[in-house]
C-alpha cells in the first residue's frame, strides 16, 4: 500500500461512513452484516452477523458455506479499510476450520490484514458466538484490485 492510500481520515470516520453506506452487498444484508469496530492502524475490524434460522442444517447448526462467507465478509472488509476504501479484495483461496457448532443468533467476528504486499494480500478471520467461543477461523489470499478498475 502506498503512502497516498494511508488512513486520511480517523478510526471513527471510516465507522460512520460505513454505517452512512447504501452500496452495500446484498450478500453481506442477507447475513445481517454490522460493522461496530475499525482499527486501520493494525488494519482489524469487528463485526456482527445475524445467523437465521434458515440458514441451519438438519441438525440445527449453522451451515458452514454461512460462516465461511460471513469470515470471507470480514476479511474483505478489513482489506477495504485498511486501503482506505480505494481496493476491493477479491478472494484467490480460503480455508475455513470449524471448531465448534454455530448456532442461529448473533455471532462476531474479526477480520485482519495480515500482510499486504505489491499484488497479493493476507487475510484473516474468526468466527465467535454470543459467549466468545471461538466457532471458526479462515485464512485467505486475496488480490487488492483497485475500486475503480473492479470489473466482475
């Protein structure tokens, strides 16, 4: 990242612009996505999502594809800050460790930029319920790809 794509604007203001956002992905809706923390220092946000109902398994748990994209969800907002919202972060690989069962509800989660190099990005995430348990972790690659140059 370079000197001109540092934070212009305190941790509160990247907060409040993301609140103020109405382009966001329906995706990121559909699982009840809430930013509540920004750290574009040590690039790590918090974040809250909204397990339903439906989106359980036979048994009740939380189907893993949901946790894995609410993990994919964080950690490519965490990469979105910490460029200053100039990148997005399209996801080259990700894995996903469940730990524990998630069950419908609340449930946090943390994502972090963990190295950012000349085209490829590092990335972090973990997945925990209304008790603090740990429920999953996902490390990924992604490719900061300039917002204005984003064609799907």
């Amino acid at each position: 990242m370079s000197e001109a794509e540092k934070p212009k604007v305190s941790d509160e203001e990247m907060l409040a612009r993301f609140k103020r956002s109405t382009n966001r992905p329906r995706a990121s809706d559909l699982m009840g996505f809430e930013l509540i923390a920004v750290d574009q220092a040590a690039m790590r946000i918090e974040c809250f999502f909204t397990a339903r109902e439906d989106f359980t398994n036979p048994m009740g748990q939380v189907q893993g594809g949901f946790l894995t994209a609410m993990l994919d969800d964080a950690m490519s907002v965490a990469g979105l800050v910490a460029s200053n919202i100039t990148h997005v972060m399209p996801t080259l690989e990700m894995k996903t460790s469940f730990l524990r069962p998630a069950k419908p509800g609340r449930l946090r989660a943390v994502g972090h930029v963990l190295k950012w190099g000349k085209s490829i990005a590092f990335l972090e995430g973990e997945l925990y319920d209304e008790q603090n348990r740990l429920l999953a972790r996902a490390t990924a690659t992604a490719m900061p790809t300039p917002y204005a140059n984003y064609k799907s």
